[in-house]
C-alpha cells in the first residue's frame, strides 16, 4: 500500500484540497501528523477529509509529550481516524541523550509511553531521523540502544534519512526485519541539486535505489510505505511522479 505523508503538503493549503489531489494521484491511504489533530475542529475536518474521498489513515504520527500526558485525547483521535499504527516522530535537539545509557533509557520511556497505546490494540513505534545514526562516545549507534531500552517498540524506517545519518538501509533491514512495521519512501537528489527543496527528490526520480529496498522491504512484509518530501515546490508534482515510479517498483 502506497501512502502519502500529508505532512509534505502542509504548505499547500487547504488539507481539503490536498486530499482530493492525493487521491486523485491514486493513493488509497494517508499518514497523519499533528495539526490535522490540534483540536477537535481539525479532527473532523480530517475525518470529513478521508469519507470524501475514500482515504484511509492507518498510521499516525503523535508528539512524544502528548503521547504520555494525553492518552485518552490521542486514543479518541485514532479511534476517529481509524488508525491501526501509531509512531512517535522525533525529539528535539535539546532533549536528546548525549550518551548510550541515555538513549537506551530514552527507549524504555518510549516503551512506556506506548504501553497504553498497545493495551487498546495499536500498534506503537519509533520514527527515525538521521541523528540517530551518529556514533556515540562508546561506538554504539542511537537506534540500536532505542530499540534495545524499548524491547517491545516498532520501528517506521525512514529509509532516506537512515542513508543521510551514513548508514546501509539493506543491513539495518535485514538486522532489525522482525521490528520494522512501515517505511517512509522519499529520495535524495544528487549532491548539490534541488537545494531550493532542502536536496530531497520525488521518489525515483534521486539516488535512492528504491527498487531494492523496496523489494527487501516486502520481503519482510512491510505493507504501509509512505511517500514523504520534506519540502516540495510543488506537493502535487511530488505525489503524482513518486507513485508513477513506485508503481514500477
């Protein structure tokens, strides 16, 4: 199943809009993040969103402080939006662990956090960025203690991001193929093009080899891939050429 993260088209007011182009495009599901569930108004028209067109939202992405202080707000909104998988997306500069213990013990909490989540019958994990693949002091890389603090976590594998942090996307599936559950699929353009889109690319159209991963990825039984571009130009140039070549994949 091909989604689309509408986070990559939050600059392209409005939602409504963007989820009939979405589907227009030929997705048949969506991921969320958090403003299309601020508030009860943006629930609804999310909600109102998906029945028109047909649009499912079976992951959703929610900030680790609402997901500890808010459980029954965030178990109301998956409920609402019909989400099976809930991941947890990042954790700002400042509050990231400096050192190994750290991260492991930042694994337990996410673990914690997740516990009521799981209990309802979601799906609960952690979504990567690139940091997590930088070396600590002792040589040991910050995912690998986050899902060692968190034994119990999935993992939504953001592939481009694992390749920026310098790491191998094929090694990283075959290690953890038991724990990853969904995978953001968006591309890196060459070095030193699509500056003015922060040097990502529409998916197939960069230097991720896609086709590979993709087919590693299957392999494993991922079913939810999620097309992402963290800043398009143009959101519906990068939905209908990335599902083009996904398509092909």
């Amino acid at each position: 199943m091909f989604s689309y993260q509408l986070y990559s088209s939050r600059n392209f007011p409005p939602m409504s809009a963007t989820f009939q182009m979405v589907a227009k495009a030929g997705y048949t599901a969506v991921e969320g993040y958090g403003a299309l569930y601020a508030d009860d108004a943006a629930v609804e028209a999310t909600k109102a969103g998906l029945a028109a067109t047909g649009l499912t939202m079976p992951t959703g992405h929610f900030g680790l402080g609402q997901l500890e202080t808010e459980v029954d707000k965030v178990l109301a909104i998956a409920r609402a939006l019909k989400m099976e998988r809930l991941y947890c997306p990042y954790v700002m500069p400042d509050d990231r662990p400096t050192d190994a213990a750290g991260w492991t013990a930042f694994g337990a909490r996410l673990q914690a956090a997740g516990a009521p989540y799981k209990a309802a019958g979601y799906g609960f994990g952690w979504h990567n960025h690139d940091f997590e693949f930088v070396a600590l002091s002792d040589g040991s890389l910050p995912q690998d203690r986050i899902l060692e603090g968190g034994p119990a976590l999935e993992w939504e594998m953001d592939v481009a991001w694992v390749i920026r942090g310098g790491a191998d996307p094929l090694a990283w599936i075959e290690k953890y193929n038991d724990r990853i559950t969904a995978a953001h699929v968006k591309d890196i353009a060459p070095a030193g093009q699509n500056t003015d889109e922060d040097g990502w690319a529409d998916v197939g159209h960069g230097t991720v080899d896609w086709k590979t991963i993709i087919a590693a990825l299957r392999k494993i039984g991922i079913r939810h891939f999620v097309m992402e571009h963290d800043n398009p130009k143009d959101d519906a140039r990068f939905a209908a050429r990335s599902i083009a070549s996904a398509n092909n994949f």
